[in-house]
C-alpha cells in the first residue's frame, strides 16, 4: 500500500514539472491522431429545390424584349444562335437579337 502512495506521488510531481517546464518554453502538446470531421453533403432531390437557379437561363420575357445584359462568358442557355454580342467587355455589354430579326409586335 505504501508503494503505490509512493508510485502516485512521483508521477504527480513528475507531471507537474513537465507541465511547468511546458508553461516556460511556451509549448502545448496537441494530439497528433485527430482529424477534422468529414464533411456531409445531404443532396435533396425535392420538387421544389430542383432548378433553384433560372438566372442563366434564356427566357420568354429575353425573347419577347429582343436582348439581355451579359457579356461573353454570361451567355445564357438557349440564347437562340443568331444573337449577337454587343459592347462585349464592357458593364453595358449585351446579347442582342439581330436587326433583321422578326420580332412580334406586343
């Protein structure tokens, strides 16, 4: 019983000049085997989450108005193949439907 009160005292104090060794060079000891959590991506696939994002997309209303903001690398999908790039380059720079184009008379 002696021995084991006597093993105990000689860690306690053997840790506490570590720890005070530590505390003076300004070390603290970090747990190498710890990794970062994972990263959880949950897809939903729910009516109303799937097309979220309707601004690159050509519309009724681009068609209707014979033009729309965007320069070359902001083309939007469907825009019809005969539109033109107008101002390209520039914050006025704009997918136009060319001049000779029928456009309906709204």
């Amino acid at each position: 019983m002696l021995d084991s009160l006597y093993m105990e005292t000689i860690i306690s104090f053997f840790a506490g000049v570590i720890a005070l060794f530590y505390g003076l060079i300004g070390y603290t000891p970090t747990v190498s085997n710890t990794q970062p959590a994972p990263v959880v991506v949950v897809a939903s696939t729910t009516e109303q989450n799937v097309d979220l994002d309707t601004t690159n997309k050509f519309t009724a209303d681009d068609q209707k108005r014979g033009w729309y903001y965007g320069d070359k690398d902001q083309k939007k999908l469907g825009t019809p193949s005969n539109w033109i790039l107008k101002d390209a380059g520039t914050r006025s720079a704009m997918w136009k439907a060319p001049v000779n184009a029928f456009k309906p008379a709204y």
